[in-house]
C-alpha cells in the first residue's frame, strides 16, 4: 500500500447535485417537518436535546416531541428548559402510545418526517413503520435487528413505495459509520482510481462506549425469536437477507467467528458484535444503488485487539465472553439472571461526562480489481451507542425533513425502504463533519 505524501484529509465540502427524481407532492402542508417519537427514551432524550441545540425552535427545522406519557414529555421539555432558556416551553409535546394506529396516523398527519427510539423494533417499532408507509410519512430510526426489517420489508415496502414513504433503518451506529464509510471509500476510489473497490475490509480500531441497554433487549429478543422459530437460522446465516427480491448476489462472504491475526493490518482481530447487521445493510446498499459496488462485491468487519501475545489474549477473551453472552442468552434461566442482574436496561446509560469520554475509530481497506489500495478513516467524537448514535440520528432525521422537502413537497428520491447510504450523499457526509464530530478521511492510496 503506497502511503500517502501528505497529512490524512478530510472530505471536500462540494455539494453534489441530487438525482433528478420526479417530484412527490406532499398531501397537505405539515404543521410539523419533523417529530421525535420516544423523546422519553434515553436515546429518544439525547436526541432531543442534540435537535433543540442544533436547530432551535421554530427556525429552520420546526419539530415537536411525542410519547405515550404526557408527565415523561414535561420532564424532557424541563431539562430543555435549563438547558436552553425558557424558550424551550414552548416545545410541542404530542401523545402517542406505539401501540394506537389512530394515534400514530394522526401524529403523520401533522409532520413530513418521523425519527422513532421507541424499541426494541421487533416488539414496538411495526405499527408506526406500518401507519408512515400507509400515510407517505418519511421515517428514520436506530434499529439493528436484521430479523424484523426483513418482516417490514415483505410487509410495506409495496406500500411505501406507493405512498411516497421513505424509510430509513439503521440511522444510529449501526450501521451509518459502516454504511457511510463504504460510500466514502467508493466515492474517493472512483475520484482517484476511476473505479471502485469491489473488496472492502472494515476494522474498529479502537472504540470507547458501552452498548447501551436498547442494543442488549434487541439482542436478547433475537435470541429469544431464533429458539422460538428454528427456521430463523437459515435467514440470519444469509449475508443477503434484506437486499431485494432478484438481487442475484451469490459471492461467498467472510464470517468471522474466532480469533485470528490479520496480516493486512498487522494486528490480531475478533468478532465484531454488529457486523451482522451492519453488512447486511451495506450489501442492500449496493443492491439499491444498482449494484454499484460490483456484482461480486464482498465485505467483511472485525475490530483488532492489538498486537502480539497481548492482541491474541484479548482477541481470544472477546471470542469467549461473546460466545458465553449468546449462550446464556439462549437458555431462560439464565437469560433472566442476565436481565435481572447484570445487563443495562432499555432507558439505562452513562451519564454525559461519560458519554463525551467515548469515541471510535474505525478503518476501511479497499482494493480495486487490478490490485490498487485506499485505506480510509471514520471517526467519531463521543461514545458510539450514546452520544454518537443521538447526533447521526439526529442528522439523519434532519437531512430527511430539511434535504428532501422543498417548497411543501418530496424531492430526490422516491418512496420505499432505503438504507443511509442508498438514500444520503455527501449533504449527510458534510451534516455528520460539520455538526455531528464525525470525521470521514483518506489515510492511504
């Protein structure tokens, strides 16, 4: 790999032109462009407050909180009240249980857009994703459970696309670091090699965060879901499930499953936890971008432990506890003792000075057809379940409402279930750099 002659660079702030897509008339002029469903969450509160210090009230972004518990919505509305001034009571709170359809279908009355934290998907996330894709209401969240987008895909995506609805999963951590980050490394392959990278390896290099007690129910209801329906095992063995109907990739993944040096990046390596939704969701990316990556393109993720004696212990030791993670999350018993006693809680996280000491960096290997590198960078600036996640989601809902509406109707893209990096571009690329502590760069090529 030819190193680079000068310093590692961020991405240029050029705006690229929007596809030209005919223009969806919205059905009537929202009282809102964007509404926060689950603003009692503690992800759903992060969130809050990051849009109320971003965007202000009735400025540029006019948005309003949800919930089902009107007492939760004024306990949010009071810490933006100490927070930002008294202006913050003037907040519109609205209620919603996620379990009312007339309930959800009159907040889309009032919006363009809805950002839901309201999880696990799997148990409470369907009715909302069912009344938007109805109604033509563009929608983001944080999900990371491949399972249950899949269900929504079978069940909706006909519907969205007939309605206009754009729906976006995966807005969080995962998977916008991974998803974006290979849109990234393409973009610059193609400016400096005039073609992409069909092989693509992305490794966490270093990370600082707990995982937060929502990512530990998804989790744990998977688990739950795989016992209760054998059949399950097939899908989630299948790198890809989520990509559309007719998609004819057949290339054989990595999965990686245990310890192992890896001699690209000179370090030893281990399962990485969220590369099971995280290229399933790259790989639906290409697929929707007309398989822009390539036919045979292939992806894998792992995060490095280090060098030596000292990498192969930790890589070793991760392999272990992750193992003994998902099985005693498969057994009852002990599922319940984990859930009683030891995992975090939906609701449950680090308090902000904890999350603001978070951060990860993560590395992208491509290589071109003909054997030409580019090895590139994302970075974020706070934990990544937190922190992080509540600053991408928050741009992601905002770019929806802001990028993809103009003059009281839809623009770019049409309706169906989109992933970050088929429906975003460089707009959201400059919205994570400029406001959200996330750095995309070139390292090498």
């Amino acid at each position: 790999m030819t190193k680079a002659t000068k310093q590692p660079t961020k991405t240029t702030r050029t705006r690229q032109p929007a596809k030209a897509k005919a223009a969806t008339p919205t059905t009537s002029e929202s009282q809102y462009d964007l509404i926060i469903f689950g603003a009692t969450s503690f992800v759903g509160a992060i969130l809050t407050r990051y849009i109320a210090a971003q965007f202000g009230l009735n400025k540029e972004l006019k948005w309003a909180i949800a919930g089902r518990s009107e007492i939760k919505l004024q306990k949010v509305r009071g810490t933006l009240v100490k927070a930002l001034g008294d202006d913050a009571k003037n907040v519109p709170m609205l209620i919603a249980d996620a379990a009312n359809e007339a309930q959800l279908r009159d907040l889309c009355a009032k919006t363009n857009v809805i950002v839901s934290t309201v999880g696990p998907y799997a148990l409470y996330g369907e009715p909302l994703v069912k009344v938007c894709a109805e109604t033509g209401t563009d929608y983001c969240d944080l999900t990371g459970e491949p399972q249950w987008i899949k269900r929504m895909l079978e069940k909706y995506e006909a519907k969205a696309k007939a309605s206009g609805a754009r729906i976006v999963h995966c807005c969080g951590f995962d998977s916008v670091p991974s998803d974006m980050g290979v849109y990234f490394l393409q973009q610059q392959a193609e400016q400096e090699f005039g073609c992409v990278a069909p092989s693509v390896k992305m490794r966490v290099k270093a990370a600082k965060g707990g995982m937060s007690g929502g990512t530990i129910a998804s989790i744990v209801n998977l688990t739950k879901e795989y016992i209760a329906n054998p059949s399950l095992r097939k899908e989630l063995a299948d790198p890809y499930s989520i990509c559309p109907p007719g998609h004819r990739f057949s290339t054989k993944q990595a999965d990686q499953r245990g310890a192992k040096f890896d001699s690209q990046f000179k370090a030893w390596s281990a399962p990485f936890i969220m590369a099971a939704i995280n290229t399933r969701v790259v790989h639906r990316s290409n697929a929707l971008l007309g398989k822009k990556y390539g036919n045979d393109f292939t992806y894998e993720e792992t995060m490095l432990t280090g060098r030596g004696a000292k990498g192969r212990a930790m890589a070793t030791g991760i392999t272990l506890g992750l193992g003994a993670f998902m099985a005693g999350a498969a057994i009852k018993p002990t599922r319940w003792l984990l859930e009683r006693f030891v995992l975090p809680k939906p609701g449950q996280g680090p308090s902000p000075k904890a999350q603001e000491a978070g951060f990860y960096d993560i590395r992208f290997a491509g290589l071109t057809k003909d054997g030409r590198k580019i090895l590139t960078r994302v970075t974020g600036d706070m934990d990544p379940g937190y922190g992080s996640t509540g600053k991408l989601l928050g741009q992601a809902a905002a770019g929806l409402a802001l990028d993809f509406h103009k003059n009281g109707k839809k623009c770019d893209k049409e309706g169906g279930f989109w992933t970050p990096g088929s429906i975003f571009d460089q707009r959201y690329i400059d919205r994570l750099q400029d406001f959200a502590g996330v750095t995309f760069e070139v390292l090498e090529k």
